[in-house]
C-alpha cells in the first residue's frame, strides 16, 4: 500500500510538471498518458530485438510517438508492435530512425551536437524546446516531440538545420491532436 500511494505521488508531481503541455490537457489526461508512457516502456524493454532504452516514448491523449535511433528495421516495427499492445493506446507514430552503431568519437561530437541544437531551439522564441526532444547519431539529428502547429514543427526543423555539424535533420516531431 505504502509503495502504491508513493507512486501515486511521483506519477502525479510527474503529471502536474508538464507545463508545457498542461494548456491543452487535464489533470487526468496528464496521468493517463504518463502511465500509458510508462506501460509502453516496459513492454519495449520486454519485447525482443527492441534495444528499448534507444526509444524514446511520449504520448499526448493516448497517441504514442516513438523516437530516437534503433540498428535496424526489425527493431523498429517490434517497438511499434509493442506499443500498439497497450491498453489506452489510441494511435502509435513511429518516427524512430535506422542508423549504424557509432564510435565513441561520434559519441562525444554528437552530445556537442545535440546541445547546440537545443541552444538554438531555445534562443527560437516560437519554439517550444521544452517539448522537443532532440537525439543525434553519426551527426544526423532527430527532434521528436509533440508541437502546438505545422508552423513552429517548421520552424524547430529549420533552425536545427542551421546548426553547425548537423548532417541532417530527421523529423519525429507530431502534431498535437
């Protein structure tokens, strides 16, 4: 019971920190989703072929996006399978992309990468950059997330075009419904 009414708690401190989507959503809605999320890691982590800590999991009422870099195909429609499993689940976009393992040389560069792709999507003041989620592999960069209109996924897309070393931008950003 003790552990139950604990993470009640951190679920709800979860929920109600989410300003950035607290607008458009309820408190339940908020709670909903944050366990939906939570559901649809564990099954990724369960789920074989699927390196589930490479996923990044968000949903907005019940639409799953999924992001961030898997090795190959399979791994990509076995996170999408896995996710579309869950109870709640309305909808699963799978905007996960397939590049090769990198060095630990690439590593470094694109943890560079990835913080100067947030700079510049923090300085853009029509971007939400808490709600962008930006991920980088072999200089290729990913902004996953869910945006307010096709102007600001235009605009986060375009200014992270313009940073230095960006090879290429993949967009997994999702427009909220």
């Amino acid at each position: 019971m003790k552990f139950r009414i604990l993470g009640m708690l951190a679920a709800a401190s979860v929920a109600f920190s989410g300003a950035a989507l607290a607008e458009s959503k309820t408190a339940g809605e908020r709670t909903d989703d944050i366990t939906i999320a939570g559901e649809v890691k564990a099954h990724l982590v369960d789920a074989k072929g699927v390196p589930g800590t490479d996923v990044n999991v968000e949903v907005y009422k019940g639409v799953v996006l999924l992001s961030g870099f898997v090795t190959q195909q399979s791994a990509k429609d076995a996170a999408g399978k896995a996710a579309a499993e869950v109870k709640h689940v309305t909808k699963v976009h799978n905007a996960i992309s397939i590049a090769p393992e990198t060095s630990m040389g690439e590593k470094l560069d694109d943890t560079t990468l990835v913080g100067k792709v947030k700079a510049a999507l923090i300085d853009e003041k029509n971007v939400d950059s808490n709600s962008i989620n930006v991920e980088a592999r072999g200089g290729v960069v990913q902004l996953g997330g869910f945006v307010s209109n096709s102007n600001e996924k235009s605009l986060a897309i375009k200014t992270a075009q313009g940073v230095k070393g960006a090879k290429r931008v993949d967009d997994a950003l999702y427009i909220k419904p």
